[in-house]
C-alpha cells in the first residue's frame, strides 16, 4: 500500500463503526425507496431532479452503498471518490430537504 492509501485509510477510520455503516445503508435504502415508489412526488419534496441533484444523489446512494456494505477500495483515488463523508452529507442533505 502507498503511502497516500495508508492516510486516507487513517482519515476514514473514524467513520468506519457499525452506527455509521448501519446509518449510510439506511439513508441509502430510503432514497432509493422513495424513488422507485413515487418518482414525482419525491422529486418535488427535495426540489426537483436537476442537473447537479440528479447525480449527486446516485452518487451518494451507490458511495452508502459501498461504505455501509464494509467494501473498502484499495487504491486512495477510489477511498477518495467513495468517501463516506461526501456520501452522508449529501443524503442527510436529501433527508432534511424531504422531511422539513
């Protein structure tokens, strides 16, 4: 492993816990949840799927996805790409914008 691996490892190990992973699967579930069961109406309560939300949010669901499932790449640049951090923030974003 290089050295860059290594840091990046070291920078995830926080999230890297049970209530963490068990909280990345289900914001993911939900999402994917509200989208197959009613696209529309999901749609409008988080503001429209537009050209910034749309590929953050399957970003986002598939980075949970990989986190909450104990995958961990290997090499730094995909640590980096599906970084836990980017992927909560961005569904409990969703969360709030569809719940409030």
């Amino acid at each position: 492993m290089s050295n860059l691996t290594e840091q990046v490892a070291k920078l995830h190990a926080p999230m890297d816990k049970a209530l963490f992973r068990a909280l990345s699967l289900i914001l993911g579930f939900y999402h994917v949840a509200m989208v197959m069961w009613d696209p529309e109406q999901y749609s409008a309560s988080i503001g429209g799927f537009d050209a910034l939300i749309s590929p953050l949010m399957i970003w986002a669901i598939c980075s949970s996805m990989i986190f909450g499932l104990s995958f961990k790449p290997r090499n730094w640049y995909w640590q980096v790409l599906f970084s836990p951090y980017f992927s909560l923030m961005i569904l409990i974003y969703l969360t709030l914008i569809r719940v409030l």
